[in-house]
C-alpha cells in the first residue's frame, strides 16, 4: 500500500479506534503480546540480519548495542505491552465540568489526537512502544523507522498486524512505511490532511530535517547532550559510581551522560578516583584544568557540544555551581541533567534555575526513561516546553475536546 493510501486508511480506522472501549484496547495489546513470543524466533532471526549488515559498515558497537533484540528485550517489551494494559485509559477523562449561567453544562474532554507519525532511528523496540502507546491513547500510528533497522520493523509489525488480527481492533490502526526513500519522508510531513502529529525520534541531523521539512505540527524529541555537576560537597564514592553509570551502563543512549563538570575545590581527589574506575574503558577528554591533575586528551568546543553515544566523556573543572549552570545553559539540549551533592541549598537552586525535561539529584541521569517512570514506554523524551516535556506517555497523546449540554439555549 503506498503512503496515501496507508494515510487514508489510518485517517478512516482513527474514527473507529477512537470509539472503541477499554476493554477492547487492552485485550488487543493482550494479543499482541502474546504474537511477540509466538514469533519470538522470526523477530530474532530478522534483527541478526539487521546487527549483521550494521557491523559490515562498521557502525559502532555502542549503536549496534541500540539496535540488538534478545530473548530478555522481547520479554521487555512484553511486559511493557503489560504495563500500559494496567494503566488508566487516558481517553475521555475530565478535570473540568461546570454549568454557564445560560444553563448548559460544560465538560473539558480529553480525547485522541488521530494519526500520529513516528520517524525514528535504529532502535526497534521504538516499533513497539509508539503502537502500544498510540492503541491506548486511541490514536492510529504510522511507523517510518531507519533503513538500518528495516527487517527488525517488518518483523514486528507482522507480530502486531497477527495479534490485531485475533483481537477486536482492526489491523488498519497501524501502518508502516517499508522503504528507505527519504523522499517519502518528505511527503509524510506534508500530509496534514491525514495525519495530525509528526514525532521525530532520533539524532539533531534527523529531528532538524523533520522542524525544517514538516508542516503537520511535531514534537521533538531526543538530543541528549546531558551533564552531570559534581558539587564540592559530593560524596566521592557515590559520585564516582552515578558518573560510571551514567556513561557506561548504556552508552548509545539519549540520557546517557556525556560531559561532567566538576567544583575546583572536589577535582584533585575525584579525578583520580573516575579515572582509575572509568580509564580502561571510556576516553576521557578534559578541559586544561583536568589535564593537571590526570592524563587525558584535550577538550575542544566541540566536545561540550557533543552527543556522542559513545564510551567518550568530555570532563571541565568549574570554579563554582553557577558557572556550571551556565556551562549547561549553553551547551544542554534540556534533555537531562543532574547535581551531585550533599547540600539541601545547592540542589535546590540547581533544580529551580537548570532547563531541562528531567533534573536529577544524586542519581544517573539514566533513568529518564518511560519504562523507568512507570509509563510502560515512551513516543520519546521530548524537550519542548509545550504541550509534552519528558517522557511522553499515554498522558501526552491525548488532547482536549469541549463538550457542551443545553436544552434549547440560544445566544442573544
């Protein structure tokens, strides 16, 4: 089916799905569910071709890791299918009823966006968790993924497509663009008559071709250029071990931290203790200051602008938690950052004064994840101020319809 006709079809299944009850929604993730270990092994065999042709063009492991599935991530995402069927249905809930003078009685709704495009990268279980999402919130969800993850996609998509086929809910809520032709992404963003949300999920060059090419509205989502502030009233071992965490556990990850920065008066015994925790694995690049005190190649401005997705840090000793709040201003993409330290003071001017989707204290910056918050998934993390910020759930796919009773009111 080609991208208008997909299109169109969704725009028709929107208005079914947006009719269909709880009970039916979940009982179809329940199916889905159980299509994903059905096919377990096929979804498997087609990621091993995917992993294979990655590492024939020599991409990164710390990529290739992104776009793995085992056993044990498959299970993951069924037990994140689970975890939305166990959350409140978004639709149709209302914070506001009231009564006009006039008489009639008013409702603030919340209820579908209608047609959602994803366009993302890599990562397969993206597949999954923007159908779940989208099936729950009671939107359609047309899939664009990367060319590099294509056989994982279609593979999973069958799964989905099977487990709607046992269920109550039509297969045509899902839709899937199997071709690499970035020409077709161009006409996708320009289908504001079928599709009412654009989501780009991926790195800058991808989420600026979206904000530059798009007239369906979208949200972005993703760049994670995130620092981790240790204050000079830090706790050396706990700093150490949230820093190795947030650089190594996963590195080719949005929240994974990519700059450190450091109080002067905490640099001389913290830098030796990361560098012997981190050396044998991560490079280490830092400012003048860090290179006095450890051996490590020199930092350039374009290492505090960086999101490398790699086992690189880039490491500046501050004079001061301002200075490093200002270092963040400048080079964050207000993705996530966060403040190590002892003082109930200190933490409290960095959580108020630092811009950014998710502000930590004491902890990695790694857990800024829909999974990790309880979301069962997530479209993204996005770092717009409007509508959506953070990781967006069911609570961000819905927007808001007034509903209005009279009984024979005219306006005068």
């Amino acid at each position: 089916m080609n991208l208008i006709e997909q299109c169109k079809t969704l725009h028709k299944s929107a208005k079914i799905l947006a009719a269909l009850d709880t009970h039916v929604k979940n009982q179809a993730l329940k199916q889905v569910a159980i299509s994903l270990k059905t096919n377990q092994k096929f979804i498997l065999s087609e990621n091993d071709k995917d992993v294979e042709n990655a590492k024939s063009t020599n991409m990164k492991e710390s990529l290739i890791d992104r776009l793995r599935l085992t056993e044990e991530r498959i299970d993951g995402m069924v037990e994140s299918l689970h975890t939305i069927i166990d959350l409140k249905d978004p639709i149709w809930q209302s914070d506001k009823v009231w009564t006009l003078e006039n008489g009639l009685t008013a409702s603030k709704m919340t209820v579908p966006i209608g047609v959602i495009g994803i366009i993302y990268e890599s990562r397969p279980n993206v597949t999954v968790d923007a159908f779940s999402l989208t099936l729950k919130s009671g939107n359609c969800i047309l899939l664009r993924g990367s060319s590099t993850s294509l056989h994982s996609n279609r593979a999973l998509v069958k799964a989905i497509k099977e487990g709607l086929r046992n269920s109550g809910v039509p297969e045509d809520v899902i839709g899937f663009i199997d071709d690499a032709d970035r020409e077709i992404v161009k006409k996708m963003l320009t289908l504001n008559q079928y599709i009412d949300l654009i989501i780009p999920r991926g790195g800058k060059q991808l989420i600026d071709f979206v904000v530059k090419n798009a007239t369906v509205p979208t949200i972005e989502t993703g760049v994670g250029n995130c620092h981790i502030f240790v204050d000079e009233s830090a706790e050396l071992n706990k700093a150490v071990d949230i820093v190795e965490n947030a650089k190594v556990q996963r590195p080719g990850v949005c929240n994974a931290c990519e700059t450190v920065l450091i109080h002067e008066n905490i640099a001389a015994k913290l830098l030796p203790e990361l560098h012997k925790r981190i050396n044998d694995k991560v490079e280490i690049r830092g400012c003048q200051q860090t290179r006095e005190i450890i051996n490590t190649s020199m930092a350039t401005t374009e290492d505090w602008q960086e999101e490398y997705l790699d086992y690189i840090l880039a490491v500046k000793v501050v004079k001061d938690m301002q200075e490093a709040i200002e270092h963040i201003d400048q080079y964050g993409t207000k993705h996530s950052e966060a403040i190590l330290t002892e003082s109930l003071t200190n933490s409290n001017i960095f959580l108020r004064q630092v811009d950014a989707a998710a502000v930590y204290v004491n902890a990695s910056t790694r857990f800024t994840d829909g999974g990790e918050f309880g979301f069962g998934g997530e479209m993204g993390i996005s770092t717009q101020k409007i509508h959506a910020r953070g990781p967006m759930g069911l609570n961000e796919l819905v927007t808001v319809k007034y509903i209005l009773v009279g009984n024979g009111q005219i306006r005068g």
